[in-house]
C-alpha cells in the first residue's frame, strides 16, 4: 500500500538548515496498523505530512497503492489525498460553526456528491463512530473524545484506502484515549490500513507493528504483540 525508499527532507531557515529525515525506507502493506513513534522534534510529523501529501521530500521515492508521488500538480495532488487518504489530528481541526454531520460531510462536498447522499452517507459514519444521536450539535457542544470521533468519521467517509493520524490521542486523557484507539483498532480490524504517529508508548504498543525515528533514522522497525484498548474502557 505504502512503500518509500531513501526518503530525506531537510528545513531551510536563512543560511542554516535542519536535516530532518535522513533517508527512510519502510513498506506497509494493505490492513497494517503501525505507529511510528519517536521523542518530540524526531520528524514524525514531518513523514507523516510527506506522506499524507500535504508537504514534499527533497529526494527519494514514495509510491502509494501503485502510484508514484511525485511532481505532482495541486490539482492532481488533491485528487489523490481526497481518493487515497484520511487525515486525523491531535487539535480535531474541525470546523467550529457546522455541525457534527456538516463537519462529517465536508470531504464529500470537495468530491461534489450530492447534498443528499453526503447527509445520508455521512450519518452512516457518524453511527459508526457512536455519535448518531450528535449529529446536529456544534463542535464546542461535543467533548474531546467525541469531537475526535467526529473527526474519524470525516476521515473515513470518503472511503480512503489509508488513515494518517498525528497524535489522535494528544489532547485527550488516558480513558479516552483508550476509548479512541479501541474504535481504530475496530477500523483496522475491516481491512483498513491505519499509520499513527504518537510519542506514546501505550500508543503504540496498540498497533500491531511499532516504526521507531530516531536521528531522521529508522532506529527500529518490530511487529508487535497488539494490546487491545477495549480491556481499558
Ligand atoms: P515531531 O512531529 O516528531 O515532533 P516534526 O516533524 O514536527 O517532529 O519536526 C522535526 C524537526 O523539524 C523539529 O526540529 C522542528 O522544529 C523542525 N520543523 C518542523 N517543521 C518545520 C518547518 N516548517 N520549518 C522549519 N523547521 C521545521
Ligand atoms: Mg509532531
């Protein structure tokens, strides 16, 4: 599903510059669920943004479901993130005056489906995620593990072949967290391909396959015996 080969992505600040990945190689194949997990400033991130297609390696190779990523134009590049990937952030990043459906639905509007199916197919997730009954409350009616609920839903609902998550867990506290992962894991548990950038360790450890950065490094790269989240909540 994901493979890149000698990736390397340097931040250039005046006359300085900060080498961030320094050539990263890793494969994952359809139906993973793998954290990449390292301390803060260790450039998870910044591979994650890479390849989500939201930013560009200066050199080496990314190849998503068979497609090589590379110069492509805006417009191609949106074509892409909207068919191949799902995006989940620590802050929600949720749109505060539209509510849970709006928000859910969002995606399929940029796809132009129309008005009717988005709301009936966005409900779809937003049960998916338990928040049914939520659907017509604001952002700021919801709590943290519920505006994040929102946010998987409106990643998930235009069908993306991957899951990028930045620290899903990162504003939430443990119980919660919990709460979330075990909902990944049931994503991933359908056949869903899942990465989740944490610098947690009990995090990571529910994945089944832990990536660890270290110096713009891949410092190691082990399968893991998951723990399921659901025995916490
Ligand atoms: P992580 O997500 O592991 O905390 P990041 O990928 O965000 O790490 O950042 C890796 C390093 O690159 C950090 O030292 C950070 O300060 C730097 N960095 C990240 N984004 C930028 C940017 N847009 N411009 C300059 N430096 C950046
Ligand atoms: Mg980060």
């Amino acid at each position: 599903m994901i493979e890149i080969k000698d990736l390397h992505k340097s931040y250039k600040m005046g006359s300085n510059s900060l080498h961030v990945l320094k050539g990263i190689n890793f494969k994952a194949e359809a139906g993973e669920l793998v954290a990449i997990m390292g301390s803060s400033g260790s450039g998870k991130s910044t591979l994650l943004n890479i390849l989500g297609m939201l930013d560009e390696a200066d050199s080496g190779e990314y190849t998503l479901d068979g497609v090589p990523i590379k110069n492509l134009n805006e417009t191609k590049a949106a074509k892409y993130r909207n068919k191949f990937l799902g995006f989940i952030f620590q802050s929600f990043n949720l749109i505060n005056y539209k509510s849970a459906l709006e928000n859910v639905a969002l995606p399929l509007y940029y796809q132009r489906i129309p008005r009717k199916e988005r709301l009936a197919k966005s409900m779809k997730y937003l049960e998916m995620v338990g928040l049914k009954e939520w659907s017509h409350h604001l952002p700021n009616e919801l709590s943290g593990g519920q505006k994040q609920r929102v946010a998987i839903a409106r990643a998930m609902v235009g069908e993306p072949k991957v899951l990028l998550a930045d620290e899903l867990t990162g504003a939430l506290d443990s119980t919660t967290s919990y709460e979330v992962m075990d909902l990944i894991q049931k994503i991933n548990d359908q056949g869903n391909t899942i990465l989740v950038v944490t610098h947690e360790n009990d995090i990571a450890h529910m994945c089944k396959r832990i990536i660890h950065l270290k110096d713009g490094v891949i410092e190691k790269d082990e399968k893991v015996k998951q723990v399921r989240a659901s025995q916490y909540v």
